[in-house]
C-alpha cells in the first residue's frame, strides 16, 4: 500500500519546491539588499561567500579532515579580502592563494580543488569589480541572466522532460531545460539591451553568460558525482550548500570577467 504521507508519480518532481521557492526569496531579498548597498557590504558578502564555497569544496574533498577544510575556508577568505582592497595587480596572485594551499593541506583530488578554488575567487573578484565599475545595474544584469537560466531550466525540464543532457554528470538536465534557459537569457539580454542602448549585442552577451552560468553548474555536478554525494552541504533548505545555488553565478562571472573584455562589453558605460 502506498504511504499517503510521501509524494508519489508527477507529485515527487515537485517535492522539493516549495522549500526552494521559500530559500531563494530570502536568497533574492539578502542577495539584492547586499547588491543596492554596495561598498563594504557587498564585498564582506562576496568575501564570506568565497569562504564558504571554498569550505565546502574542500569537504568535498576531504570529508576525513575538517580542520583542514575550515582552514582552506578561512584562507580563501583572507586572500579574498586582501584581493578586493589592493590594488588589481596585486591581487592577482592573492586570488591564487587557496589553490596553492590546497596542494599542502588537500590529500585527495587535489587537482579539482586548486582549479575549482581558483574559479571561485576569480569569480568573486568579477563580481566585485562589476559593482564597483558598472553599478548595481548590470550586476543585476548579471543575477537576472543567472536566475533565469536557472529558473526556466528547472521549471521546462520538468514539465517537457525530453532527452538528457548529460546523464553521467547531472541526470536530471534535459536539453529542454537547457534551450529553455538560453531563451530566458536572451529575454534578459533584449529588455537590457533596450534600457541600455546596446541593442540587439547584448542578447548575444546574456545567452553566452546563460552558457557560462550552465557550465559552471555541470561542473560542480561533476564534483559532487565524483564524490559520490547530492548537495555540496545542507546549509540552505532545498538548494543544498552555497555551490549549489551560486555554482551559476560563479561560471556567468567569470566568463564575464575573462571574456567581456574581449567582446568590448561594456562599451560606453562607468
């Protein structure tokens, strides 16, 4: 007989959405107060942030050694509050501390820990440096192409289904869910590119982001499947640890940051 008390059939897909729905409300609200506020705020934000994926990256890892985990958390976190307060050419190779540090104090798949810990911190920096360059405006940008890739990605794989996109690494992604997100981008990308003048290129920009941001997910997917585990942590109630939730983010950022020059984005705007 079935337990009237559990989900069963199309309700099961549906499980874990309202906790998600409740978790990233206060996500967005914590999230946009942080962006509106700027300076210090924001940065201790995306300096404790660093520091926590950088801990659960390592515990990943490194489940068998939790002093060693926090430690690789607290140095991320140092390196990058020194990055975001010196000047960039010194901070390029503080953002390289963990990684360096990881080769000493991570004894098992170290090399996804140093290359991960960099993109982490890498990404971070380019937040910071879009705030503060750009204005809250195009980190919104940036959130709003992230969200919506996600958002529509969840919602479109679910309800069309259609063949996987990567069933080894991440078993519940579907192309659908896949293009869906890109259309969302491109959405994001044409309302911006209006506002802001930069037309039609712009829709062009926020699809690669979308890419960007769903590369940043299959990878961290990729992590966890290597250590045979669901969540990075259970820090936030249906989304699981903060690489969970910001692995898109830290994709979309650092492709922004690394590429944007190179597509002149953006162009005309301080």
């Amino acid at each position: 007989m079935t337990d009237p008390a559990k989900p069963t059939g199309g309700d099961r897909k549906w499980s874990d959405l309202m906790p998600r729905i409740l978790s990233a409300a206060v996500m967005v609200a914590l999230g946009s107060l942080m962006i509106w506020l700027g300076g210090h705020w924001f940065r201790l934000f995306v300096v404790l942030l660093s520091a926590g994926m950088v801990w659960e990256l390592t515990r990943m890892s490194a489940p068998e050694r939790p002093d060693r985990c926090y430690l690789m958390g607290a140095i991320a976190g140092v390196a990058a509050l020194a990055a975001i307060y010196l000047p960039a050419a010194i901070a390029m190779p503080l953002l390289l501390v963990p990684s360096m540090a990881a080769i000493a104090l991570v004894p098992q798949r170290r090399t996804v820990v140093i290359a991960y810990a960099a993109m982490i911190l890498l990404a971070g920096f380019g937040m910071v440096r879009i705030r503060d360059d750009l204005g809250a405006t195009w980190l919104l940008w940036l959130v709003a192409v992230v969200v919506v890739t996600d958002v529509l990605g969840y919602f479109a794989g679910r309800m069309i289904g259609g063949p996987k996109f990567w069933p080894r690494v991440s078993p519940k992604k579907t192309w659908s869910g896949t293009a869906a997100g890109w259309v969302g981008a491109a959405a994001v990308g044409l309302a911006y590119g209006q506002w802001s003048g930069l037309g039609i290129a712009l829709v062009g920009i926020s699809i690669a982001v979308s890419m960007a941001s769903q590369m940043g997910d299959i990878a961290e997917s990729a992590i966890k499947r290597k250590a045979g585990i669901k969540d990075s942590s259970n820090l936030i109630p249906g989304h699981g640890g903060l690489l969970d939730r910001f692995d898109g983010m830290l994709g979309g950022s650092l492709f922004l940051l690394l590429a944007g020059p190179v597509a002149g984005f953006p162009p005309g705007i301080g």
